[in-house]
C-alpha cells in the first residue's frame, strides 16, 4: 500500500486464491505462483463470475447474460472462453470448472478471498498481513454489482511483438511449455535445415520417406512457385523433385510408396493432381479437378473437386474416375472444401474447408456423406490441416485458436480439444508416423511489413509483427493497415492502425476491434468493416475513426466484404452470393446485379466498377475469371479470364487497386496466367469508357502492357501510394524448418 493509499481503499481490492493461483479483480490478473497467466477479456470475464460464485451451479443463460449483456452469442464463443481457462488452470480433467449436462457449470475447487494487501510488486505473488476469509460453501460473500462492473472494465490484453532469431531454440521452448500428463517430453527433432520454409510435410506408409514443400507459408491453400522435396529419415539430404514455377501444395504417397502426387493451381482456377516417382523423373498429370488427393485403400481416392466457379467439394472415385460419387459440398457457392483426411477405418472423414476465402474450423462426418457432420476442432479458429492417429483414438489440427497456428488434437468422437504445441513460433503440418508416438510438423516465423518507394529511395513504414492491407488516407498523410493481435481469427485480420508517412508516428486507430477487410469512406472519416468471429458479432459494421461514437453493424452475417462506392454509399456481397449496395446508415438496399459472385475484391473510389471473381463463361479457359461489374448499369466486362489464383490470395494483394484520388488504376500481374512479379500502373478516369482508357484490354499480360500511358513497376504486392511516383510494398516473409515433435500420452 502506498502512503496516499488510504486503508479504506485497500479494502476494497478483492482477491480470490485457489491452489497456486490467484484472481486480482481490481487488476485484472490471473497469476499462478507471481507470474501472469494471459486471458483473453472475455475469458477473464467468464472465470471471474464462475469464481466468485464457486460452489454453486451457475446456468449457462445466467452466464452469457453476464458476460454479453444484451448481446446474441453463439455457444461457441462461450465453449471457446470455457476451453482457454481450463487449458490456463491444466483443468484436462474438468475437476475445476464442471460441467453440469444441460444445466451449466459450477466452479468446484475450494476458494478463499483476500481483502486488502499491498499490490504486487515486479510479478510478485499478492500477499497480505490482512486476514484470508475462508469462504464455506453456505457462507459465500456476494459481489456486488459495482464491483461485477469493475472486473469486467480491468481486463488483461497482451500486446507486443517477440523478435526472434533462432528458429531451433524456440522449436524447443515450444514442446517445453506444453501441458501434458507426460513428466518429460523428448526435443523436438530438425529435420529440415533451409533459409527459408518447409512446410506441408507427409511421411510414406513404412516411415522411411518424407516428402514436403518448399517456399510455402502458413495458412495458406498452396505454395507459388513452390518445389516438392524428398528426404530419407531420418539423416537423408532432402533431394528436390519437381522444378517448375507453378503454385503447389499437399504432397501424399501412393499406396506403394512409389509416387508422390499433390496438387497445382492452374490458369482459371483450375485445381489438378500431378505426379512424380520417388526415385525421380518427370511429373505428369494424376487427375484432373482433383486436389488433395489421398487414397482410402489400394484402389479408391477421396478428393477435392469443383462443383462450379469456386464451389468446391470432396468426392471419391478410382484413379480412372470410374465409381464416381459425391460426398459433401458446403452449402453455399462461396464453400470450399480443401482436403480431407479419411480416418484408419474409412469410415469417417476430417474435412478442412473454408467460405469466401477464410478457413473454418474443421469437419468430423461419415464417410460415406450420409450426414454432413459437425465442426470439431477448436471453435471460432481456423483449422487449415488435419490428421488421425494410426488406432483412430485421436484426431489433430493445426489451428490459429489465440491468433497464431499451433497444433491441437481432440479425443474421437467427441472430446474436448487440447493443445499439444506451444511457444513463439507457429506450428502447422500435422503428419502423424505410423507409431502414432510423433508429429511432423513446420515450425517457424511469420513476418511482415510495409514499405515506401519514391524518388528518394525506399523506407520501411511497419514494424510490427505481422500487418496486411495499406491504403493511403486520401485527406492526409496517414497510411492504414492491419496488424495482426491475438484475437485475429484469419491471416489478413487485425486491428485498425494508422502511420504517418512523414513523421512515423503510430496509431491504433480502433483499440480492440478485429477487422477482416476495411475501407475508408472520401473524407477520412469513417470506416467500413467487415468482422468475422469477433465477440461483438459479425457481419458490416461502420465506425467513427475519431471514436466520436460507438461502432454500428449494418449488417449480420459471416465471411462478408464490404467498400465505400459513391459518396453515401456502401457495396458488398450478402450471405447469399450477391452484389448489393446501400447508405452508410443502413437502408436502401438494393441488389446491384442478379448473377452470383464468389468474392469481392474491390471497388473504385467513384462507385462506378466493382472487381469481382465470378463463374467462368462458357467460352473461358478455366472455372473462374475476374470482372468488372458495373454498379451504374453500364456494360460489364470480364478483365482476365486466365486467372491463377483465388480470394485467398487476393487477401494479400488485390489484382486491382485504385489510387486514393481515383486517377490510376494498379494492376498485380502476379496473379494472371504466367504469375509475373511485376504490376503495371494504367491511367483512369470516371468518365471515360474502359474501352477508351485501356483499347488493348485486361485479359493477359501482354494486353496490359501495351495499353496507353501504362507503367510498368517491377515489384510484385504493390499498392499505391499519395504521390504519383512513390507507391507502397507488402514484403512477407516464412522461416520454417520440419521438426518431429514428441506427442504427449
């Protein structure tokens, strides 16, 4: 206590103890032995209230009205909160915090309160001269409501950016910090030693062989320009296979071990299965419309197939497609389901699938499609892989639960999901040897920045860990971005920040609020957003980047995007695959075009164009191209029928993007057919036809070039910048190596 700190004050701090931990309410803290134990708010929230009403059963209803007052909830949230505690207090057996079926949950471990006590000092553990009052199960001290309210306002968030240089050292802090009922766990394993990134790893049937990718990131569909790699475990040097520039992911082993197929990323968005023999040769086409194959016995195949435009599913066939049979497709025409992993039996399938280019968490379902099954994994978290144990009993993903990729398993059917990875690096890959006593897994570091190019030379404008989508304020010279936090739920979401390009100074612009995609209306003053599986809802929200007034959501619904038109105006896709637009507050809606798009990408700062990936026409090369659809009702028109790539990757870059006054128009030839890293700057203005501003048109390459008035930058992740010369690079980066990992009993 301080010398102005009057005793009255101390009173009124309360402390509640259980075992080795601690709950500071006035602080907002859990500790365990005097060091902090991170919570998310909600969760804080939640472990609060159970704790002080411990020893009674608390009804889900009364709880979520607590913690969400007057908020509609999904019993995910809910679930999500409940599983981050238990996994903070190592309650695997539920003994702390039980469940009552139906009913709710009761904080069952014994609790004494502290009233009073000098703060803590340095992580210090609280203590205190003032006498502990045991609390007896018929004799509970009742918070009052203030005091609810005040614990509810103090809340822990952790923030700041870990720099690491060392990928191994941190592999090893990562199985360390795992919570198992293991005493000790062996080191992590390196398998692979590159600059670069491994990723995607698979082991052949008899243990011997790895195969993987490298040049791959995190959370992604697939690797452009990626090779595939074999190694012989566990000292082989790794041996490349494939040597051409095409996008390419999943690597599997034949039944025999003699071939390796996985999947490339083709003109039009046309996914297909190619394969190469292990001892080396030239790769030749697998299977057509077939990605992230992998065989159920020696004759039959479960793959990824497009149904139409991005509508992607899982069949299975032979590797002559003869008995042909659907087995699930997402409900809507934005689904995609990537990959699946048919369990030891064959009788249930881990499906890893994603809407409007977010992943989801993943799908338990039978086999045989009887039933779409049920998401398992953790909730409100993307599962980008997953895989079984040799015997069936346990099921693993990798999944960003807490905003970073780490690996989980869960108990088949129905256990609750555990982490089993931990530490400063990411973790994603889930390839289980066939003792079922290891993962393989690639462990590494995300990283990236923005970065100013002008006549002066080029300057680095982040420094933050990870930060996705610039864009230049059009009234000052502020540029925005996303920074990627702990509650982010994609690869591209995060919160709202803001530098100035002259001084450097740094702003968190809406403290707390996870953004999927944004954009800013004319005057720099309001913001448009789009959220998915933040606590406040999804859906369209607007918002005062003053903080003049609380943030608005204008619309419900999941995996939408939204982008200031005309002036007053909003566009964005509904949940039913549509182009619609209406006024910042909300109303008059209106359908702008009857025919379904997969995915908005951008509109002009005039509201005149909205770029989107639509399904191909029949005379088009692949399943997809981009358009230019007219939001004024002029001529629409297909700008490139050759493209390479989906919405995920659009999340990086745009393949178009306007300049803040609306005067140029930047084109990312990265993401055409030949997949150059250059961008092309074309003039355009409001009212000129597209036909007249650019008569070679946007289909190719070479059309764009030859355009009047183009410029060609040779940078690849380009966006404009406020002075004509300069613009704005993205600059990602993945350090990841293969480490076999040491699974917990």
């Amino acid at each position: 206590m301080t010398t102005r700190e009057s005793a009255a004050d101390a009173s009124r701090r309360r402390q509640y103890r259980f075992g080795e931990f601690v709950l500071d309410l006035e602080a907002g803290f859990l500790r365990r032995n005097g060091q902090d134990v991170p919570l998310r708010p909600k969760s804080f929230e939640v472990l609060t209230y159970l704790v002080v009403h411990h020893g009674r059963l608390v009804a889900k209803n009364e709880l979520v009205e607590a913690v969400w007052p007057g908020t509609a909830v999904t019993d995910n949230s809910l679930s999500q909160c409940l599983f981050e505690i238990r996994r903070a207090l190592e309650d695997d057996a539920q003994t702390a915090i039980r469940t009552v079926a139906r009913r709710g949950y009761v904080f069952d471990t014994p609790v004494s309160m502290v009233f009073g006590g000098r703060r803590a000092v340095e992580g210090e553990l609280e203590s205190s001269p003032a006498p502990i009052l045991e609390a007896r199960a018929d004799q509970r001290p009742t918070m009052i409501a203030g005091e609810w309210r005040a614990a509810r306002s103090n809340r822990w968030i952790v923030g700041g950016v870990i720099l690491v240089t060392v990928v191994g050292v941190m592999a090893v802090l990562a199985l360390r910090g795992a919570r198992s009922t293991t005493p000790s766990l062996e080191p992590p394993i390196e398998l692979t030693n590159f600059n670069d990134s491994a990723v995607e790893p698979a082991v052949s049937h008899d243990g011997r062989v790895l195969a993987f990718i490298r040049n791959g990131s995190f959370g992604t569909i697939a690797a452009p320009r990626g090779q595939v790699y074999l190694k012989v475990l566990p000292n082989g040097e790794p041996v490349q296979l494939t040597s051409d520039s095409g996008t390419k992911g999943y690597p599997i082993f034949s039944p025999d071990d003699s071939r390796i197929v996985y999947t490339t990323l083709m003109p039009g968005l046309s996914w297909e299965s190619a394969q190469v023999p292990v001892l080396g040769g030239t790769p030749q086409r697998f299977l057509p419309n077939a990605s992230g194959v992998v065989w159920v016995d020696d004759r039959h195949l479960v793959y990824s197939t497009i149904m139409s435009g991005i509508h992607m599913g899982i069949a299975s066939s032979t590797e002559s497609r003869s008995e042909y049979r659907e087995i699930y497709f997402p409900d809507r025409a934005n689904g995609m389901a990537h990959r699946s992993a048919p369990s030891p039996d064959g009788k249930s399938l881990l499906v890893v699938e994603m809407k409007a280019g977010t992943w989801l968490p993943c799908r338990l379902m039978p086999a045989d499609g009887s039933s779409k099954g049920r998401s398992v994994s953790p909730p409100d978290a993307q599962c980008t892989t997953a895989a079984w144990s040799p015997d069936g009993r346990w099921m693993y993903f990798s999944s960003n639960a807490g905003g970073a990729f780490h690996i989980w398993r869960q108990g088949y059917p129905d256990g609750m999901p555990e982490q089993i990875t931990f530490g400063p690096t990411e973790q994603e890959g889930t390839a289980i040897t066939a003792d079922g006593k290891y993962v393989i897994t690639s462990m590494g570091l995300q990283q990236s920045s923005v970065w100013l190019h002008s006549a002066g030379g080029e300057r680095k404008l982040t420094d933050e860990g990870y930060v996705t989508q610039p864009t230049m304020s059009r009234t000052d010279s502020r540029m925005f971005y996303l920074v990627r936090t702990s509650l982010s739920r994609g690869q591209t979401s995060g919160e709202l920040w803001s530098v100035d390009v002259n001084s450097g100074n740094r702003h968190r612009v809406l403290p707390g609020v996870v953004m999927a995609t944004y954009s800013l209306s004319r005057d720099g003053r309001t913001v448009v957003f789009s959220s998915s599986g933040n606590e406040a809802g999804d859906g369209i929200w607007i918002a005062d980047l003053e903080r003049r007034a609380p943030p608005r959501r204008l619309v419900r619904g999941t995996e939408l995007r939204a982008f200031f038109g005309a002036p007053g105006e909003i566009v964005y896709t509904g949940e039913d695959s549509h182009l619609y637009r209406m006024k910042e507050d909300g109303t008059g809606i209106e359908m702008i075009s009857p025919d379904p798009v997969a995915y908005l990408s951008t509109v002009s700062p005039d509201g005149r164009w909205a770029v989107v990936i639509r399904p191909q026409n029949p005379n088009g090369v692949g399943t997809t191209s981009l358009a230019f659809i007219s939001i004024r009702g002029d001529t629409s028109f297909v700008c490139n029928d050759d493209c390479s790539v989906g919405p995920r990757s659009f999340l990086i870059v745009p393949p178009f993007a306007w300049d803040p006054e609306g005067t140029r128009l930047f084109v990312n030839l990265v993401h055409f057919g030949q997949g150059t890293p250059r961008t092309v700057v074309l003039p355009y203005k409001s009212d000129v036809s597209p036909a007249v501003l650019w008569p070679k048109g946007l289909r190719l390459e070479k059309d764009v070039v030859a355009n009047p008035g183009a410029k060609v930058i040779n940078a690849s992740n380009t966006f404009p910048a406020s002075d004509p010369e300069a613009y704005l690079s993205w600059r990602g980066s993945t350090q990841s190596n293969l480490y076999r990992v040491r699974i917990p009993d």
